[in-house]
C-alpha cells in the first residue's frame, strides 16, 4: 500500500516551495491532480 498521507503532505510541499520559488504555482500541478 502507498502511504498516501506522506505522499499528500510532499504534494503540499511541492506546491508551497514552487510558490514561493516562482510567485505561482506551475498550471502542470492541477493537471497532474485531476
């Protein structure tokens, strides 16, 4: 089994350190989350 909690909380990170890197986050996030 995955651990989908480790990998939710590094999702959030991932968007969080892309944010504040590039003053958005990058359109390919949401495409890859729907």
């Amino acid at each position: 089994m995955w651990p989908w909690g480790h990998l939710a909380v590094a999702y959030l990170l991932y968007i969080v350190i892309t944010h504040r890197r590039f003053g958005r986050p990058p359109r390919a996030v949401p495409a890859i989350a729907l």
